[in-house]
C-alpha cells in the first residue's frame, strides 16, 4: 500500500432522531440519521402509519383491517 494516500480509520458517534446513539468506525465524521434499528419496523417488529390524506383508512376500507397484521 502506498503511504499517506489512504483516510485515517476512526470511531465516530452516530445519533438517530430517536435519541439512541451509537459508536462505529468511519473515514467520515459524526453522523445523525433519521432511522436506525432501535426505531426501524423492520427490527422492532411494530408497524407504524404515517396517513397522509386519509390513504391507509381508504386501504383498510377495501381490503380489510387486518391486512398487516401478523398471521
């Protein structure tokens, strides 16, 4: 490997709009986001609406109430 071409590797927080933080390494520095898998659905297993317009009332209304939940 050539020398001094590469970025310095180093810990980094990383804060979510949930207020949980975390460490992790990074050329970059620190980093906010919007979801991580504290709040993701996907990991907590909780589905979450955003209704924009009454859109998932309608949905509901065509094809049932309990379309998403778990079987």
């Amino acid at each position: 490997m050539k020398a001094k071409i590469h970025p310095e590797y180093k810990e980094i927080n990383v804060r979510c709009a949930c207020g949980s933080t975390f460490q992790t390494c990074s050329a970059g520095g620190d980093v906010q986001v919007d979801i991580c898998s504290s709040c993701h659905p996907f990991y907590t297993g909780k589905q979450k609406f955003v209704d924009t317009a009454g859109r998932v009332e309608k949905f509901q209304k065509k094809f049932g109430g309990n379309y998403f939940s778990k079987k």
